[in-house]
C-alpha cells in the first residue's frame, strides 16, 4: 500500500487522512503542536457551529468570489453530508433559528475524539510536536523532539492552516517553504475581524454589552447580527460578513432600527412633546437600549442630531473605526496558497503528488458554519484526489 503523509491534524488535515485510509492507504498525520484539532477545539468553545442549513445555492453565495471555484467541492460535502458525518460521529445535532447547526452538547471535544477513535481504528497513524520544515530532494523533513525525521511520502496532504491565533499552530510560517518552490502565493489578510475603535471615556460603561437588532453594512455587504462593545473596538457575528469591504476602507454603517422604515421613525418623532429631550425621545419613543443611544451620541455631531437628519443619523449611523484588529486575533485569514497554483484536484502544478487542503488555500468566508464547511469540504476533495492520483500512478 502506498505510504502518504498528511501534515496538519486540523480538519482539513483529519478528514484528508481518512479519505486516504477508506481508499487503501497507510496514513501518517504529521501535527506540529502538542495536540490535534487546537483551533477546532477553540471553536467549539462558544458552540461548536458545524454548518449552515440552507439551500446550496444559498450556502455557496456566503464564498463570494471562491464560490466558482469551491462549488463542486462543496457539492460534494455540503450542509447535508457535514450533518449526516457529524451523526456518524455520535453526535446528536439542534438546527437554531438562523439556521445554524450545533451538536447538542454545544461542544468539539466529544466529535473529535469519536472522530480520532474512528481513524485509529482505521489505522491513522497521528504523530504530534512533529513539525515540517521542507524537502531534501524527494523527503520530507520534520523536526520532532528526537531529532530530524525525513519521509518519503508517495502523496502529501498540505493542511497547514492561514495565519491567524498562532497561539493554536496557525502562523503561517509554511509560506516561505511554499515561496522556495515557486509556489504562487497571495498575501494574508485578516479575515472575520474585529474594529478598532477609539473610544471617549463616555463608552466605558458599555463595554461588554451586544448591539443586537441592528443591520451593519459596507460597501456593497450586509449583514445582520449583533456586536459587542469592547475597550478595543467592535466585533461579533454581525460584523465579520463585511471584513472583505472593510479590509479596503469601505465605510462602516449600522442601522440601529431596522424594522422599522424611515417614515415609521419620523411619526414616532413627531409625536413627542416639542420639550422632550434627544435622550428621552431615544429612549422612550424609539426604545433604543443604552449601548445604542451612547453609540448614537459617540458617533455624531450636533449637526446630524438635528431633528431634519435625525432619521437618517439612526438609519445609516456611520462607525468610524480605525483599522481592523491584528490578523492573528482574527477567527480566520483570506490569502496563502493561489487559485492558480493548484489544479482541479487542489495539487500543487509545480509539484505532482502534493495536494493542499482548508485554510491554507486563498479563499474566505464568514462565520456561522461556512467555514468549517469549507474546511471539511476541501479535505475531503484532496484525501479523494490524492488517492485517485495515487491509484493513477499505481496503473502506469
């Protein structure tokens, strides 16, 4: 049987691993940190999202412009087979209201370790601190805590994560082996990232509270969720649709009453006594919560507080922020390895019989299962293509 090595024990990594094992071949799973599946366990921290249950067409808009790229893979993994590989898995799921798809123990830990049990049993060998440095020639060099390992793989699985929460193994450091076999790479960029925001002193008491029922948009994005307020800045679920607008300074509105329409907004304004104050008639006819009306006040002047911009103030209240926060608080990266540097089957053109899976690959998405999907999806198409590629190989 052939010998094939994955590097990275994400879930990218793992699901690469078992596609390989189910097709005949001995695996070793090569992980650089202490223990598989960091960013994975980190993740379910807050609820383990698992996917998205809509339509396909309507899963795939949430790619943007990977979406054309990504769509046989995903068809091949979407909603549906994530779901129905987490029951497999032992793991009972609830669908929310928007949609997404959670285990009911709101956990990782019980999924990856049915998921480890399931690929040892198929006999996935999983080897951790064990760290890829390159090629010498045909092997590939690991550095381990015994010394240098060098492997002669008959297929490579490339599942090395982008370069955010480096903290978990994600740093990116791959690159530069990449870049030496003239590998086409497209920069990093922070993706499904908080704002920074320099705050008064007036906002302080906010910190920590959700702006929710509000709908956020920049450039040509939308996006409804809620955010929270941090002494850093923004950032949530509502926010991180729109970092491929904001990563190119498009300006940041939110709409703090979006169900009701501007004309619905002005009647309750007119019907307040003339007396009342900005801050009462926020209050008590708009029923804005406090988060909102000190948001409202730190983002605008006397001016747009007039009662002729009112409506339009609290319809499209611009945020301004500075920047988005470093790429490594980010839950995710947009660049690493080119749509054109691999073929249909995600090798890599330079390099035959090495294939590259996950985050490493330039494509993004947002929160709320797309990512994992993603994810999921691409290992899976890698594991199969390498075993096709291997059995093609075999035949000649």
């Amino acid at each position: 049987m052939a010998q094939t090595v994955v590097i990275g024990a994400g879930p990218a990594g793992l699901m690469a691993a078992e596609q390989l094992s189910l097709a005949g071949h001995n695996v070793l799973v090569a992980e650089a940190m202490p223990s598989v599946g960091r960013k994975f366990l980190m993740a379910g921290k807050s609820g383990l999202n698992l996917t998205k249950d809509e339509p396909f067409e309507k899963l795939m808009e949430a790619y943007g412009d990977s979406a054309a790229w990504l769509w046989p893979v995903i068809s091949e993994m979407d909603a549906l087979a994530v779901q129905n590989w987490a029951k497999e898995l032992g793991q009972d799921l609830f669908t929310g209201s928007t949609g997404r798809v959670f285990p009911k123990v709101m956990k990782a830990s019980p999924l990856l370790r049915s998921w480890l049990s399931r690929l040892d049993a198929a006999g996935v060998q999983i080897r951790t601190r064990c760290r890829w440095t390159g090629w010498d020639g045909e092997n590939l060099i690991f550095e381990t805590p015994k010394g240098v390992l060098y492997l002669n793989a008959d297929a490579t699985v490339l599942a090395l994560g982008g370069a955010s929460w480096s903290r978990l193994g994600s740093d990116g450091k791959w690159t530069s082996l990449l870049a030496g076999k003239d590998v086409s790479l497209n920069p990093f960029t922070p993706s499904n990232s908080a704002l920074s925001v320099d705050w008064s002193h007036h906002m302080q008491p906010h910190f920590g509270t959700a702006l929710k029922s509000v709908l956020w948009s920049a450039g040509e994005l939308q996006s409804r969720g809620e955010a929270i307020l941090s002494n850093k800045g923004l950032e949530g679920g509502g926010l991180y649709p729109l970092t491929p607008a904001l990563r190119k300074g498009a300006p940041l509105r939110v709409d703090l009453l979006p169900d009701f329409d501007p004309n619905a907004i002005q009647a309750r304004i007119s019907a307040s006594r003339s007396k009342a104050t900005l801050t009462h008639l926020l209050k008590s006819k708009l029923r804005l919560p406090a988060q909102k009306i000190a948001l409202f006040y730190e983002m605008t002047k006397a001016d747009a507080r007039q009662p002729d911009r009112l409506v339009e103030s609290l319809k499209k209240l611009q945020i301004h922020y500075t920047a988005l926060r470093p790429m490594d608080e980010a839950i995710s990266t947009a660049g690493g390895v080119s749509r054109d540097a691999v073929n249909d089957d995600l090798m890599l053109r330079g390099q035959p019989g090495v294939f590259c899976a996950g985050e490493m690959l330039d494509w993004e998405a947002p929160t709320g299962g797309y990512l994992l999907t993603g994810c999921l999806a691409t290992g899976r198409w890698a594991g199969r293509a390498a075993a096709d590629w291997l059995n093609q190989t075999d035949r000649n």
